[in-house]
C-alpha cells in the first residue's frame, strides 16, 4: 500500500530529528506541534524540506506562488498536500 | 566627524532627551542619562571584549570607545578554534568580559588582563584624565578564507549611515534586535538607534526565537533587521504579526521573491527594504520595492556616497563608509578606492542579482563557507576516496551544505555514512557541516585536474 503524505513526512521527519539533533527526545508529532519548537533548528527543516523533496519528488515552497511559512505540523503538512503536482 | 568618542556623540545628539529609553534588556533598562554618565577606562590598551549580556556589553562600548587604542568585541558564541585564530592576528593587552575565569582560559594562555565588566562601572577619580583615543574597531569578517579576519573600522565608519539622518529624534522607534551585535550588521542597528535617540530592545543570542520575538512584541518593537533566513524564522513562529513593526530590513544574504512577499502579507503596513553590505565595503545599497535583487540604475548613477559597478560579472564598490583596511594589511581597495565584493552578479532586464562568490564561497543563511576547506577536512576520513562540496538551494536558510563522496573501495556504503555523519559532528564547526551526505560511485575529474 501506498504511503499517504502524512506518512512520508512523519517518517522523515523522525529520522532527520535522530540524525541531528543530540540530547532530546522526539515530540508528539501532532498537528498542533510548534516546528520551531520541536527541536529542529532551522538548519533541520532545511534539511527535512530536502529530504522530503528526493522523497516525494516535489518542493512545495519552490513549486508554489502561495508566500507561505508554516508554524506547526498541521499547516506544514496541508502545505504538501495542498501543493501535490 | 573628526576624533569623538561613542559617548560624547550620544550626548551631542540626544543631548535634549536624556530622559528617554535607549536600550531595553530582559532584566534591565538603561536611559540615555545612564550612558553618558559611563566611566572612560583602559586608557591606550588594546582591550578585547568578551560580554554575554547584551546589556553590559553596549555599557563596554560606551566606556571604552574614545579611551581604548583598539577594541576588538568578539561574540561569546564564537567557535574556540576561531576564538584562537583571532587572537593571533593582533596584540591584545586586557580581555574585559562577564563570564567566569574558568571561561577565560584561552586569553590567559595569552597572557592577557582580565578585567570583570562590573570594574567599568566604578568612577574613580584618580585615573580620569584626558588621554583622547581615536579608537580603532576591529571587526571581525568572515572573510574570503576558512578563518575570519579582523577588518579595521573607526567609529565614523560604523556608524555614517546613523548620523546620516535629519530630524532624528522627531519619530519614536523601537528596533528590535536579531543580529549578534558584535557584526557590522549589528553595529548598524545599534547606532541607528543610539545615535538617533531611539530605542533598541535586546535578547540574548542564547534566548529561543520565540522568546525574543514575545519580547519584541511586549515591548513595541518598531523597526526589525534580521537575514532572510531569521525572516523565515520569525515568521515560522506563527506570533511574529503580534509585533506592531513599521520597517522591516533585509540584509546578509539574498533576499528571495518568497520571503519578500510573505513578510508583504504578514506585515502589510509595513516598509520592507532590503540591503546590500558588507564588513569591508560599508553599507552599500537599499531598495524598498519589494522586488528581489536591485534597479540596474543604481549601477550607473552614484547613489549617496556609494559608487556600483560590475566588471566581469563581479560587484565592485566605493562607500564612504568602507573599513580602513584589513588588521594585517591585505589590500582592500585599488588606488581609485574601488572594493572587490567577491559577489558574483546576474543582469537581467532592469534588475541586478547576486548569485553567488566569486572564489566558490558558500552563504548558508548568512555564514560564508569555503568548500575547498570542507573538502580537505572530509578527506581526512580514512574511507572517504574523494569528495565534491556544493550548495543545494533552499528555500528555508537560501542554501544547504551538501557533500557527494565516493568512498574507497571495499567499504560498506552504510556503515560509512554513519561514520561520516559522527565524524562530520565531531570535528567540524556546526556551520562548515555539510547537512546532506550522498554516497556515489564516482566523483568525475576533468582533464584540467579539476572536479566536475
């Protein structure tokens, strides 16, 4: 079976936070989690939003016209959704 | 502006509103009574300052600028190798600082003073006296190479874009503070607002973006400066928009169509300009049309005191405000006063972009990378073949370090990627680590002996 979007993110999201981030354990991946608050720094999310291009082979930040920055999962994910080519 | 010290320009300035706020902490709160009345200290020392509270550090400036023959603030977030680095490109003789001594011990191995922040603080009557420096600042750069450089600036330097303004003190803003304040960046922000009688509200470089930015917001914060990549950061926190800001800057790296016009939605009232500066070159250029790059004109009329032009595809600049030179006298300038940026330009229609440094230089979210550098590093791992550094374009920090390696033969792909990761994390600066790692077959190298 196929793996949903959420799946994709929530996975890779997991293994970029172990990768680098030391001394913290992951949070509750809920929809209401604050991205900058979750432990991954900027340079995370730089990462996680490349990964998750090779992944699911689209960026939405680059694909889209929307100027959008989202600040919990909830919205990170609908962005990906909402942007799916 | 000839030989005035930071102090006796404040009172010049602000001279009539002494009673106003200058400078908000998280703990304190100073007036601008409170800054002329600072002690001068360390008369004719090469002091450097090594301050953690923001606060106490802005007291130093004020009580050493005019007193001090050189002041060297270098940030306490400073990685220790280039901490040491630093150290050995000028004489120091005191390091003024308000961490413990245990803190302190690569300057003491320097044989340096130490002297406690709080000891700026006492006015002692027998050592005022009227020895008048014209301090020399020394900044320190990234740079073009893998250690930063300490580029040597004068007060007037820093601060001509600050005492550029009329009827400065007829508008009351609050510049919120985002850059480390020991960059030049960070002195722009600085100046402008104490030399202008407004006020600026400070956090801690330790403080969570959140926290600072509740703090902004708690304290009508005005006027922001930050990077593209702190800009996407702000807005990330979903509680930027509490902060009722005027004017938003732009400024260290390329400002992008997206970030421009996400903070245009956010912030629809507000001014958003972006610049063009450097530690060397001064302030260069700003446009507040909210179009990434810049207008193709600024390059054939002088704009201000600053001169623009492109010569093979490379920006160079003449600014009123450039540095005097590097501390150990590297050539800056050419004889008609033009700077080299390194940056490398795309004309297209009407606008200007840079795209990139000349010898190969990396911006990642504002810290400048030398792939060559990264690429010795990684060829230090005893599995590693060969190795081709390069950014990947982001849209959240402008780039990301990435590496391609081919590893030696007969080495397990996934036991060498662990393997690498932890001896990327162990022995490289956090902004020299390459984030993205592929593991290929082969690294192709063109007959000039160069790496494709």
């Amino acid at each position: 079976m196929t793996k949903t979007i959420r799946e994709i993110i929530t996975a890779t999201f997991t293994e970029v936070f172990s990768d680098q981030v030391d001394g913290l354990s992951l949070p509750e991946l809920s929809d209401k989690l604050i991205l900058l608050e979750s432990g991954l720094d900027s340079m995370g999310f730089a990462i996680l939003v490349s990964e998750l291009e090779e992944r699911l082979g689209f960026d939405p930040f680059s694909i889209s016209d929307e100027a959008f920055y989202p600040s919990n999962l909830g919205q990170f994910i609908s962005f990906y959704e909402k942007h799916k080519p | 502006m000839k030989n005035i010290s930071l102090k006796k320009l404040i009172l010049k300035r602000v001279s009539k509103h002494l009673e106003y706020i200058a400078i908000v902490g998280s703990f304190k709160t100073l007036l601008y009574s409170d800054l002329v009345n600072i002690p001068n200290k360390l008369f004719g020392q090469n002091v450097i300052l090594y301050i953690a509270d923001p606060v106490a550090y802005i007291k130093a400036l004020v009580s050493l600028d005019g007193s001090v023959k050189k002041l060297c603030p270098i940030s306490t977030l400073s990685d220790k190798e280039d901490l040491t680095h630093l150290l050995a490109l000028g004489e120091f003789d005191t390091v003024v600082s308000d961490l413990d001594e245990s803190d302190l011990k690569i300057f003491r191995q320097k044989n340096l003073r130490y002297c406690n922040v709080i000891e700026l603080d006492t006015h002692d009557k027998e050592r005022l006296n009227n020895i008048k420096n014209n301090t020399t600042w020394l900044i320190p750069t990234s740079g073009t190479t893998s250690r930063p450089k300490l580029v040597r600036h004068k007060l007037a330097s820093l601060a001509s874009s600050a005492l550029k303004s009329k009827n400065y003190l007829s508008e009351n803003r609050v510049w919120g503070q985002f850059y480390d304040f020991t960059r030049f960046a960070g002195y722009q922000i600085l100046f402008n607002s104490l030399l202008n009688g407004h006020t600026v509200v400070m956090s801690s470089l330790y403080d969570k973006i959140s926290e600072r930015i509740q703090h902004c917001s708690e304290n009508l914060v005005t006027h922001i400066s930050a990077t593209p990549t702190q800009w996407r950061k702000i807005l990330m926190s979903g509680i930027a928009t509490k902060i009722p800001l005027k004017q938003i800057v732009l400024g260290g790296e390329a400002a992008d169509q997206p970030i421009l016009n996400a903070l245009r939605k956010s912030f629809p009232m507000a001014r958003i300009t972006h610049t063009y500066a450097s530690t060397e070159a001064g302030l260069g250029i700003s446009v507040s049309d909210g179009l990434a790059g810049f207008p193709v004109r600024f390059l054939e009329s002088s704009k201000g005191s600053v001169d623009l032009k492109i010569r093979k595809e490379k920006l160079f600049l003449r600014s009123s405000s450039s540095a005097l030179g590097y501390n150990d006298d590297t050539k800056l300038k050419d004889q008609q006063g033009w700077i080299d940026t390194g940056d490398l330009v795309k004309v297209e229609e009407e606008r200007f972009y840079i795209i990139g440094r000349t010898n190969g230089i990396i911006n990642v979210g504002g810290d400048k990378v030398n792939p060559e550098h990264i690429r010795h590093l990684l060829l230090k791992h005893p599995n590693i073949e060969q190795v081709r550094i390069y950014g990947k374009k982001s849209p959240i920090t402008g780039m990301v370090l990435a590496a391609d390696i081919q590893l030696k033969t007969n080495v397990n792909e996934k036991v060498e990627k662990n393997s690498i990761k932890t001896f990327v994390k162990d022995k490289f600066q956090q902004k020299d680590q390459p984030r993205i790692i592929n593991i290929v077959d082969e690294i192709l190298i063109s007959s000039t002996g160069k790496l494709n």
